[in-house]
C-alpha cells in the first residue's frame, strides 16, 4: 500500500507540474504580425509560432478553421476561404488566408484577411480580433496537449497500481503457502513423532510376544512330557 500512496502522490505532483507549465505557456505564447503570400496575392496578417509536433497543430488547425467556415486547400498547408462571415471577427464577410509552416523551433500558423472579393485590408478592431483568434487556437492546442499529458500520466499510474496490486496478491498467496505449508510441516512431524511412539510400542510388544510365545512353547513341552510320563506310568498298570 505503501507504494500505491507513493505513486498516486507522483500522480498528483505530475499534474500539478503540468498545470504550472500550462500557465508557463500561457505566458509565453506570442502572436507577430506577418506577410505572407498566396498566388499573386501578398497580404499583412499575423503568425503564433505553437512548439508542438506538426501533425498535432495540423489537425487541430483544420478542425479550427472548419470551426469559421468552408476552406479550400490551395496548396500544402495552405488554406483559403471566401466570403465568409465571422461575427466575432467583423460584422462583415471577410477573405480568410491561412498557411502552416515548420521552423526548427516551432509550428508557425499564419492568418490573415481581406474584405470578401477585393484587396482591401481589414478595419484595426478586425485586425485585433484575427490576432485574438490565434492566440485562442494557440492556448486551445497547448490546454488539449496537457490534458492528453495527463491522461498518459494517469494511464501509466493505473498501470502502475495495477502491477503492484497484482505482486501484493500475489506476495500474500506466496505468504500463505508458506504458512500453510509450515502448519503441514509441523502436523508431519507430530505424525512422525506419533508413528516412532507407535513403532516404540509395536517392538515393545513385539519382543513381549516373542517371549510369551517361548514360555508358551516351554509350557507345553512340560505338559506334553508330564502325559508321556501319565502314558507310560499307565502301560505299566496290568
């Protein structure tokens, strides 16, 4: 039990370490503003670099995007959707331009937006509100991470316990073969101790009725002598 309590307090100091990193992370995510390119269009946006593994940014932003609307795969990561409406972005439909990039640091996600069907830019408040959704994705994607951190962790721990369990039984099964298995030692050796008392009072009796069976054997030859005497002491009578 000792090493249950052991490995649920490793448990609950595992989750608390990732809770202060999710806070750490909080912390440092940043959100720049960028260019980036898209067939002959050039436009200003923004771009969160997230130090996640790439696959894991990639599906979450695909999920995310198809969370505002319908978006086109123009090339490799890299996504376009038209005259879409995102009332807490502007009151406005907007053109959407999204690309994905992998530093050796991190993940970039760059999103940027035009006014639907023209080249002109963004109004500041939308531009504010188009950082604002990145750094939700960004948060989104670390928060989802440490909760995937910590369904590992206690995956592992309950693996852990049910190991140990598992030896605990199988000590006490081992525990009591061994006192079961000392009481039969012990009843052995009463029954031996029994079977020497018997075998003590077997040759005891054994040499008793040898020698009853002499005095016996010595009996009856005197008798058998004394009636050959009477046999004889009769012949003699005419």
């Amino acid at each position: 039990m000792l090493l249950v309590s052991r490995i649920r307090f490793f448990f609950s100091f595992l989750v608390f370490c990732i809770f202060i990193s999710g806070n750490l992370f909080s912390q440092s995510i940043e959100v720049n503003s960028a260019n980036s390119s898209f067939s002959d269009k050039s436009l200003k946006g923004f771009v969160v670099c997230i130090e996640l593994d790439v696959k894991t940014v990639e599906k979450g932003w695909t999920r995310f995007l198809k969370s505002i609307g319908k978006f086109e795969t123009v090339e490799r990561q890299s996504y376009v959707g038209l005259n879409l409406m995102v009332p807490n972005v502007s009151s406005d439909a907007l053109d959407f331009y999204s690309k994905l990039s992998v530093s050796p640091r991190c993940v970039q996600v760059f999103l940027g937006a035009l006014r639907a069907g023209s080249t002109m830019e963004m109004l500041e408040n939308q531009v504010e509100n188009i950082k604002k959704l990145l750094n939700d994705f960004a948060l989104e994607q670390y928060r989802q991470d440490l909760i995937s951190q910590i369904s590992e962790a206690e995956r592992v721990v309950n693996l852990a316990v049910k190991a140990h369990d598992k030896r605990e039984n199988e000590g006490r099964n081992i525990k009591n073969k061994i006192a079961r298995n000392k009481r039969d030692r012990i009843r052995l050796i009463q029954d031996l101790e029994q079977n020497a008392t018997n075998l003590r009072r077997l040759q005891t009796d054994s040499t008793q009725n040898i020698s009853e069976q002499e005095t016996a054997i010595e009996e009856i030859s005197k008798v058998r002598k004394i009636a050959e005497e009477k046999k004889l002491k009769l012949n003699q009578i005419k």
